[in-house]
C-alpha cells in the first residue's frame, strides 16, 4: 500500500511539470524490494487515489511508473513458494532490500512462453488501475536491469524462443507492453523509461547502441507521450559507456525526457540547445520539495539524508524544508 504520508509528500511537490511516481509492482510476483507499493489491488488502487488527489488539489500532474523487477527479487518479498522471474535463469549480481536489510537476490526462473501473454496482462491490468486512481498517465519502467530491461539485453537474455536471440526478438515484450498499455489508457497518456548503458542490478549488453536504436523505433510509431532516457549509468558516471544518445533520440520524434546528474545549468542548456524537451530529477526532488523555484532562483539545496532512503517514516520524506521554512525565525 501507498504510504499515509504519500499524499503530503507527492502534494509538497506538485510544483513539478510532471511528478513520476516511485516505482509500482504490477502484480504480487513482481515485487523486488521491502515495503513498495503496488497498483493490482483495490486497495492499492484507493491508497494511490489519496495521493492523486492531494497533487490534483495542488495543481500539479501526476503519472505512476509500471514496474516488474523480474531476477531482482529475493523470495521472502514473494507469495510463498514462488521465486523471481526472468527471460533466462541466470541469477543477478547484485542485492536487494528485505526485512533483514540489503541481501544477494534469489536465483530466477525462465519465464515460459505460455505465461508471456499473463504477463502483458498485468501491466494492462495495472494502467487499468492507474485510471480509476486518478492518475494522468503511466510510465512503463523498462529500465535499470528490471525485467523489461532483462529481456532487452542479452547478458540477461539467453532464451532461443520468439523473446530471444536477435534485437528483433529481444525488443518484442518491450513493444507488446507498450502497446497493450496504450491501447487501455491512449498512448498519449504512455511514458517509456529506457537505460541504454546503466549496468543497473548486473544487466549488460553486448551491443548497446543498435538494440536501443531499434527498441525506440519499434516504439515511436505508437505516439507515446514521451521517452524518457537514464544517460550514463544510474546515479553515477554519465560517460561511463560511449553512447550517442542523438542518433537514438533521432528515432522518436515525440518528446525526449532526459534523466541522471542534471543540474539546473545543465537542464536548461539541454532544453535551450533541442538536446532535451524535458529533464528529470530524482534526487534532488526527494530532498527539495520546491525544486523548481530553487533551481528557478539559484538557490541552493538540501543535501540528501542517504541514510533515510529506505524504510522509516516521515524523517527524509516529509520534513525536507522548503524555502519558506528556512527563512522564517524560529520559535521561541
């Protein structure tokens, strides 16, 4: 379930052109981490309707991100007896947060092909939901090593059915899941979230530059609301795989959003030059509730409390001041 305190902390930030949600499970079998929302139940659909609603009354847009983690998963955050999914069974390098803290993933299973067509399901069951919450669009989370990204690289990838082997095959659930959620909501209400080179959660490939090429033209024909691109990897070096992010964003001509280590300065010269239609900030947001007037005035931010990132309660989510509350004197 949402968070009581995600209507107050979306609300404080309504002042974004777009707010994109924390990351939402499609269903019970793709939930990677502790204590994540989902939007596959009602009442994970009323708890989002709560936090719609606050950003509405604010005057801000709001859309949810759609996600499977796939092999990111760790088998005590799943229904009993089930273990994480994936194209291939290859277990990820990399952790996951659970009860008992930061822990190795559990080894996978390959998804069969008769339970490909269930899985599209659940991402069109979701952006069903994601309507009847009061959300203004969805975002279809393809990226950083979840599944959608799995299937798309062949470091995950190894499966040798109508999914795998070739780009064409590779591509083929990332565009048949668009176009169901698009088909639900009307494909200007769709975002798409790529990674062409975050090594996000152990995912690689081969051949970076013509699979994303090809994935984002398979896409551009559907007239999506945008594509939205992690430059770089994660949350870290932007240059760490060499990547032309032009030629790729040649393939779409609808709107680009572009994502990681922006600062203002850098966001409004991607804006200014047509490098960009739109720029995404993530950590910044989480600890700068008015982001926009402070990137707007050169002000400067909040640092980010790392220590908070995962579980506890208001501290780090809710009671990151704004510049109001800086500027006014204390109480005797």
């Amino acid at each position: 379930m949402p968070s009581p305190l995600a209507p107050e902390y979306y609300g404080q930030r309504a002042t974004a052109g777009l707010i994109i949600t924390e990351a939402s499970q499609v269903d019970p079998l793709a939930q990677g981490y502790l204590d994540t929302p989902g939007i596959h139940s009602p009442q994970q659909v009323a708890g989002w309707r709560a936090v719609t609603d606050e950003v509405h009354r604010r005057g801000g847009r709001i859309v949810i991100q759609l996600w499977h983690v796939g092999r990111v998963s760790h088998t005590s955050l799943l229904p009993e007896g089930e273990v994480p999914v994936a194209p291939s069974a290859i277990r990820a390098n990399t952790k996951t947060f659970t009860r008992e803290g930061f822990v190795d993933v559990s080894g996978p299973r390959a998804l069969r092909p008769d339970e490909i067509p269930g899985l599209i399901g659940q991402f069109q069951r979701a952006a069903r939901n994601a309507r009847e919450a009061g959300f203004d669009g969805v975002e279809v989370h393809a990226a950083n090593g979840y599944l959608l990204d799995q299937f798309l690289r062949d470091g995950s990838n190894q499966r040798d059915d109508a999914y795998g082997g070739s780009i064409e095959n590779r591509t083929r659930l990332l565009l048949e899941v668009v176009t169901a959620v698009a088909d639900e909501l009307g494909a200007d209400r769709v975002g798409v979230r790529l990674s062409p080179v975050a090594p996000a959660n152990d995912c690689h490939d081969s051949d970076p530059q013509p699979l994303f090429e090809r994935a984002v033209e398979r896409l551009a024909p559907l007239g999506l609301a945008y594509v939205h691109v992690i430059e770089g990897a994660t949350g870290g070096a932007r240059d760490n795989v060499a990547f032309d992010y032009t030629a790729l964003r040649r393939k779409f001509k609808g709107p680009w959003m572009v994502n990681n280590g922006y600062t203002g300065d850098m966001g409004a010269a991607a804006i200014g030059s047509g490098q960009a239609d739109a720029v995404a900030f993530g950590m910044p947001f989480i600890a700068n509730p008015d982001l926009v007037r402070r990137l707007r005035e050169g002000a400067p931010l909040n640092p980010v409390d790392t220590d908070t990132l995962y579980g506890g309660g208001a501290r780090g989510y809710t009671d990151y001041p704004d510049l109001e509350a800086m500027a006014a004197p204390a109480e005797p």
